[in-house]
C-alpha cells in the first residue's frame, strides 16, 4: 500500500522530492505551504494530483511521513506551529541541523539528500547519498524504507557525523561556486565567458577524485612561483576581497606540501 506523505515546503529542496515522488510513481499526498499560492503553483509546475494547503492542523490526517523541507531556521517554528498525527513520521531534511530539533515528537527522524538543489536544474536521485537518522529503531526503519523511494546509496549516520558531511559540502559546492562567481567576474572584457572554462573546471574535478586533491593541485602557488602572484594581486587591486581571498588560499595552497 503506497505511503500517505506530505511534503511541507515549496523552496528548492521540497520541490525536488515532489518531483522525484512523482517520477517513482508515488506522489505525495499533499503539498503544505506557508503560502498556499506558492503550493498551488508547485502542484500545478510538477502537473501533481497532490492537494494543497496552508493549514497548520493535521492531527487527524494520519499522514505516514511528512517531510519539512523548510530552511534550517524554520524548523523549529514549524514543529511549534503545526499539528500532525500521533502516528506520523515526522522527517526534516537538513544536513546541518540535529536530529534533536525534533525532540518532543514522537516518531522522528533525518533524510538529507546530499546534493545541492534549484528548481530548473533536475538531477538524478539515483546519484545521490541520502544520509537517515532516526529517534528510534521503528523509526530508522519506517524511514529507510521511504529513502528507497528517492534512491538506494543510502547511509544511517549520526547528527555529529552528519554536520562534518555537510560543512565538506560547503567547502566543495558552496565556497566553490562563489569562487566560479569571481572567475566570472574577472572574465568581464577578456572576451571569454566562465563557460570557456568548462574544460579545465571539469578536469579539476575529475583530477581530485581520482588522484587525491593535493596530488592533482597546480598552480603559482604551489610553485611557489611568486612573480606570477604578484602580478595577480597586483590586477586584484581594485578588487580588495577578491585579493583577500587571493592571498589566504594562495597562503595555505603553499603549505600543502609542509603538512
């Protein structure tokens, strides 16, 4: 019998679980939104049978799971907030915050999928780790059995080991793609667009993954090669943050062969 699951959030990460619901023949029962137009619109972009709402009390709705794909700092305002069944598996999807937010509920528990999301980019559940926790045995178990509905590289990991996850990510995906943002940038009157850089960016990954990010690093700094860097900072002059940055990567990018 298919899961009864809600999905309570309309930003990026609630709609990427709608969507790969649907794609596995299971969707969610309803969408709950703060904002019952932003709901509608979801149901109505992902051409969902799902229901819609911005109530808050569901306590004789006897949801399986419901998913809070809400920003980190509205988990515990929507705990407070909303009413859910007693029975209910009341699941939140962040990978920086304990599972402990939850403390008070009775059936409880983590499915993080370890990606980054936005809307008009799909991706391939299929490809992503989803790291579940849960506040008991029963729960662990009720929640594994939905994460096979999103994908099957699954891992039950802990509150602590789960943040240290995501501040990797932060590093890897996030201080990355701002670093892209600079590239861009300083791309402006070259005559290239950061898109031309696709091949190095692509290799760089590759490279880390295969050979270990400190054997594959190149570059000035690692050379030790203080005459390109100079003439770097010195092009940065008007971009004091940008040189900033410059400099302490630059920095610890030399070290890497002392540690």
């Amino acid at each position: 019998m298919p899961f009864k699951i809600a999905i309570l959030g309309t930003g990026n990460v609630g709609y990427h679980l709608a969507r790969r619901l649907k794609e596995v023949d299971h969707e969610a029962s309803m969408v709950i939104g703060r904002d019952a137009e932003k709901a509608r619109s979801m149901v109505e972009t992902l051409s969902l049978n799902s229901a819609y709402t911005s109530e808050t009390n569901f306590s004789e709705t006897p949801f399986d799971f419901v998913l809070l794909a809400v920003p980190d700092k509205a988990i515990e305002e929507v705990i407070s907030r909303y009413r859910f069944h007693k029975n209910t598996v009341i699941i939140h999807t962040s990978g920086a915050q304990p599972l402990d937010l939850l403390k008070g509920v009775a059936h409880c528990g983590v499915l993080y999928p370890f990606q980054t999301f936005t809307k008009n980019k799909p991706v391939d559940f299929e490809q992503i780790p989803l790291l579940i926790e849960g506040n008991s045995e029963q729960s662990v178990s009720k929640i594994l059995e939905l994460a096979t509905l999103f994908g099957h590289d699954i891992h039950q990991v802990n509150s602590a080991k789960r943040l240290k996850i995501h501040l990797a990510a932060v590093f890897a995906s996030n201080f990355t793609n701002y670093l892209y943002t600079i590239a861009d940038d300083i791309l402006k009157d070259t005559g290239l667009q950061l898109s031309d850089l696709n091949h190095l960016m692509q290799e760089t990954v590759e490279k880390a993954i295969e050979l270990n990010p400190r054997m594959a690093q190149t570059g000035p700094a690692i050379r030790h090669d203080e005459e390109v860097i100079q003439k770097h900072l010195n092009l940065l002059e008007r971009h004091p943050d940008y040189k900033t940055i410059y400099t302490i990567i630059s920095e610890q990018i030399g070290l890497l062969n002392k540690k």
